[in-house]
C-alpha cells in the first residue's frame, strides 16, 4: 500500500472521506480476483506500484502502458480481453482521452488516476466516469476498480 503525507491532501478534503476510506473491505471480496486491468500511467514507480497492489488484489495487470501509443494498441486490441482500466490523464503531456474513447466503444469501463486534469473537463466529456485525484489510497482505487467490474 503506497502512503502519502497528508500535508499533500487539499485542503477541502472532507474529514468524513477518511472515515469511509478507513471502512473499506479487502479488495479481494470485491471482485477484482481474475479480472485483467489495464494500467495506463508514464510514472514508472506509480505504474509498478499500482501493478503491485493489482495483483495482490488478485487482479491480472495488461501493460502497463508508459505511452498514449502502447495504451492505445492495448485499448484497441479486440483479442486482448480487458475488464477495466486505469488511466492517467496526462502522459508525457499527451491526454488520453483518445484511449478512453477506445475503451468505451468497447465497453470498457475505466478510471482517471490524475494529478493534473480538471475535474469539471473529465465529468464533461466522461460523465459519471470515477476519477481518483492522485495521491490515492491503493483500497480506495481498488474499491472503484471493483465496483466498475461489479
């Protein structure tokens, strides 16, 4: 699990989310066992982390993708089966809003993992699509993942 000092937590974070972040369950009852996510993120570290808690969730990890050009031959690839994805917004300065385009003409479902995109843009264009403002809780993301796949 990756922490974070809360001093990088934004101000008008509400207490009562960290009371509900503290009753989540183990993502393994959650559904997230054998499920293949694809993880889309051009952090190395944040990607291995992620990949980490994926597969100790029981999650199988496609990718992850560290480019929109990988992510978008994984996204579109109809012989790859992918239950759900992890998306980071911003890659390398290139969005990628065209691999969640990909994946929602496949039926995909998806979450933003973003430190950097507005909120209003990505509701916007995307709907009720979950976005996690990066830095995350790993259960937290978990939790999301598995109710997408739910």
């Amino acid at each position: 699990m990756l922490w974070s000092p809360s001093i990088y937590l934004p101000s008008r974070f509400p207490a009562a989310a960290f009371r509900a972040m503290a009753r989540l369950d183990d993502p393994k009852s959650k559904g997230l066992s054998e499920r293949r996510i694809l993880i889309v993120e051009d952090e190395a570290m944040i990607a291995l982390d992620l990949e980490m808690s994926l597969e100790d969730a029981g999650a199988e990890v496609v990718g992850p993708a560290m480019d929109i050009e990988t992510a978008l031959d994984l996204a579109t690839d109809e012989d790859d089966e992918i239950d759900a994805a992890i998306l980071d917004v911003d890659m390398h300065g290139k969005d990628a809003f065209a691999v969640a385009e990909a994946l929602a003409a496949r039926g995909v479902p998806f979450l933003f993992h973003t430190g950097h995109a507005s909120q209003a843009e990505l509701r916007r264009r995307f709907g009720d699509v979950p976005v996690c403002i990066k830095p995350t809780r790993h259960d937290v993301l978990l939790h999301h993942l598995a109710k997408l796949v739910d």
